[in-house]
C-alpha cells in the first residue's frame, strides 16, 4: 500500500515520462549490439573490423565523460538529454541507412558511432540529475527499483527482436529502430517539466576538480568505485574466456547460452528484490552482494558441473541487479544536486574504462598460464574489492533511505547531509555495466558484449 503522502512514483507525471522513454530506448539499444557486430563482420569479415567501430564509440565516451558532467551541473539536463538524443537518433539512423546500402562503408560507420559516443558522454551524466528532480527522496527507493526491472525486461527481448530483424529484413533496420527509439525518448522529455539546481559558474578547471572533490570526501563513494571497476574488468575476463571455456571442456556452446539466459533473469531478479527488500544497511548488503561474481569465475576455473556454473552465474547477476538500484538511490539522497552531474560522470568514467583493460589483458594472461590463472585472479580480486569494502565505515554507516510508505519516511544516516541522483529516459543502457553503469552495467556501452550478457555494473551504460 502507498500512503497518501507519498504517491506510486508512476502517478508522478515527470518520472512516468522518464519511464516510458528509458525503457523505450532501452527495447532499442538492445537490438544494436548483435546487429552491429553481424554487419560490420559482413562487410568486411574481420574482427579487426569490429573492434575499430567499437572503439570509435568508446574512446571518445571515455574521454569526455568528465566534461559532460560539468556541462550536465551548469546547463539544463533535461535540454543536455533532449539534445543528445537527437544527435545519437541521426547517428543510429546514419548507420542504419548505411548498412541498407549495396556496399556499406566501416569509415561512414565508425565516423557515425564516433558521433554516437560523444553525445553519449554528455547524455550519461544528466540520468541522476533528471530521476533525483523527478521524484523526492522517500520514493527513490522504489522508482530506481521499477526502472531497473523495466529496462531488464527490455533487454530480456532485446536479443530475440534483433534475431528477427537482422535475419528477416537486415541488420540496418535494427539501427533504424533505436534512432526511432532515440526520437521517441526526446519527444517525451519535451514535456518534462522537473525542477533544476543550478550550480554555481566558475571555470571548468574549477568545476571539475570540485566534483572529484566530492568524490574523494566520502570513503564509501570512491572505495565503492574501486569495487566497481574490478568487478567491470572481471567481467571482461569472463566474457573473454567463458565462451571457450565452456565450448571446449563443459558440454558446448549450449552451456554458455544457458548461462547468458541465467544472468539475464538474474539481473531482473535483482532489481525486482531491490524494490522489496529494504535491508537497515543497504550499501554494504549490496556491496556483498557484488563479491557474489567471484562464484561464475572461480566455477570457470576450476571446470565445475555445468549446472553449478550457470547457478554461480545467476547469483553473481542477482547480486549485480539488487545493487544498480540501491546504488542509484544511496547516491541521489547523499551527494547535493548541484554536483550530481560531475559525479555520475567519474563513476562512469572509472567503471568503463576498466572494462578494455580486462578484454585487452585476459587473452594474453591466458596465452601465457593458462585460462585458470586469469580467472582466479580475477575471483580474487572481486571478493577483495568487493568484500573488504565491508570494513570501510562509509560502508557500514549509511543507511537504509527513508520509507516510502511512512508520512514522512524513516530516519537515516547521513555521512555528510547531502543528495544525487538516477537515472532517466536520457537513455542510459548497463551495465555500472555492465552500466554500470553498471557493474552496474546495467545504458549501455556500444559493444559486442552487449549481444552475450545483459548487463554490467549499472545499467551499464548509455549507448553511443
């Protein structure tokens, strides 16, 4: 039951409109990753290929994330949003129209994902500031747990509409749908109307070292982010070596599917326990709940039963889809408005670039010891990460967000009386993952992975 005093957030006009788009758009981003890869090894049959495009979207993400972050603190991120859909809608259309052709071009391609990623890195900072303006905080709790659900979902059919779509009408039809989806999640944030802190002018240097300042003040934000960019290069590794792995010596590629499905539900089931489970210490129940991907890693390894593996699976992505919400909500209620921008973009800066990281070192570990070296260390690294995390007192203090279903909510702890915010129909993908955002993560980076594993840490990542 919700009280009087705080309504369903989808009875919200604002935050109903950031539903609609983000899903929308995630239901489109979900179709790409495939389609991409497909049509570039098409055209010119080699991964080679494939991994220019991908890096044409990601590089330029990486570096201009922190410069979105100001750009969504000084200006509207409602406009930051709009416009970036936009240009990401042409861009997706570009490509689509490009691969509709008799001859396709990689440099028209890559140029367009380029396009797509530097738009990205200025649409992924404004996701907390539009949720956080859009719904009060005892009711965070539960929009952040109904997005996280709504966009799982999304990716759940993701894959299997982008199968229809590449086999029966071609894989630029895919691309033309998420430039759609793009034009759709702007039409709808036109009529957004949500409230706006404006934060204080002064030069850019100025700017950006006050949002790693924010960063570096709280232990529990910056040792949590740690965290979350081992867990982001685990998943790497994992991603790099499991198909082999389970092709070779556990029964076939079958095996790998079953696990890809496994983590898909898990995540789903994730996020829908986040809207129900209120533990008194979120952060660090979620926090343990990451170190939970050691499991799959160690099961890899050590070639377990392939019904083990896909089980150690499922639980590693029910871990990773319980924390994208609460850590969305922890954040809204502790960092002020005024810098939730700048600091959505260092998380998503540190939690994406450990992912290349673990794709470039896992073939050559494994070239070198063996599949299970990697692997283990890896295991060994998330469960310290991730678990010690447990012994920072941040972790330990903050506490459980205010009750929705209270008149006027639950009292928490604060550690220094501040708030952030969440994600939006500014289309976020992963996740921090694959989004990741993500781990989480949960909008969702341009990549191949994309096609294999439904998310990284939060939400992973918005789509270029």
């Amino acid at each position: 039951m919700t009280s009087t005093h705080h309504p369903h957030p989808l009875r919200l006009p604002a935050f109903r409109l950031l539903f609609l788009g983000r899903t929308i758009s995630t239901l489109g981003d979900a179709v790409v990753p495939a389609a991409l890869a497909i049509a570039v090894t098409r055209a010119t049959g080699s991964s080679s290929a494939l991994a220019l495009v991908l890096g044409c979207a990601m590089v330029p993400r990486l570096l201009l994330l922190p410069l979105g972050g100001v750009v969504g603190d000084r200006v509207d991120p409602r406009l930051v949003a709009l416009v970036t859909d936009l240009v990401r809608a042409a861009a997706q259309i570009a490509v689509g129209l490009e691969l509709l052709g008799a001859q396709p071009r990689l440099a028209a391609v890559a140029a367009a994902e380029a396009v797509g990623g530097i738009a990205s890195a200025f649409a992924m900072p404004t996701a907390s500031p539009l949720v956080a303006a859009a719904v009060d905080g005892p009711q965070r709790m539960r929009a952040n747990a109904l997005l996280a659900s709504a966009v799982n979902g999304a990716r759940l059919g993701g894959p299997a509409l982008a199968g229809v779509l590449v086999l029966t009408a071609g894989p630029g039809w895919a691309f033309l749908l998420d430039g759609a989806s793009f034009l759709v999640s702007a039409a709808l944030l036109t009529r957004l109307k949500v409230r706006r802190t404006p934060a204080e002018r002064r030069s850019l240097r100025t700017d950006l070292l006050r949002g790693w300042s924010e960063v570096r003040s709280r232990d529990w934000y910056w040792t949590s982010l740690i965290g979350h960019a081992v867990w982001n290069g685990a998943a790497a590794v994992l991603l790099t070596l499991g198909p082999l792995i389970t092709a070779r010596r556990m029964g076939g590629e079958g095996v790998w599917i079953a696990m890809t499905q496994a983590a898909a539900f898990g995540v789903l089931a994730g996020s829908l326990l986040a809207g129900r489970f209120r533990p008194r210490r979120p952060l660090l129940v979620a926090t343990l709940g990451l170190a939970l991907y050691s499991l799959p890693l160690v099961a890899l390894a050590v070639t377990a039963p392939a019904p083990v593996t896909v089980a150690s699976y499922a639980l590693a992505m029910t871990g990773l889809g319980f924390l994208n919400p609460v850590w969305q909500t922890v954040v809204q209620q502790e960092f002020p408005p005024q810098v939730l921008a700048r600091v959505t973009s260092y998380d998503w800066l540190l939690s994406l670039a450990a992912a290349p990281l673990g794709y470039t070192l896992a073939p050559l570990a494994a070239d070198a010891w063996g599949s299970a070296g990697p692997l283990l260390v890896t295991a060994a690294l998330v469960a310290l990460a991730c678990g010690g995390a447990a012994f920072v007192p941040g972790v330990r203090r903050v506490g459980r967000p205010a009750d929705p279903d209270g008149p006027t909510g639950t009292t928490r702890e604060r550690l220094t009386g501040t708030a952030r915010g969440d994600l939006t129909g500014a289309r976020v993908l992963v996740d921090k993952s694959p989004g990741p955002t993500d781990p989480r993560a949960t909008e969702a980076p341009s990549t191949a992975q994309e096609a294999t594993v439904p998310a990284a840490r939060r939400d992973p990542t918005i789509r270029g």
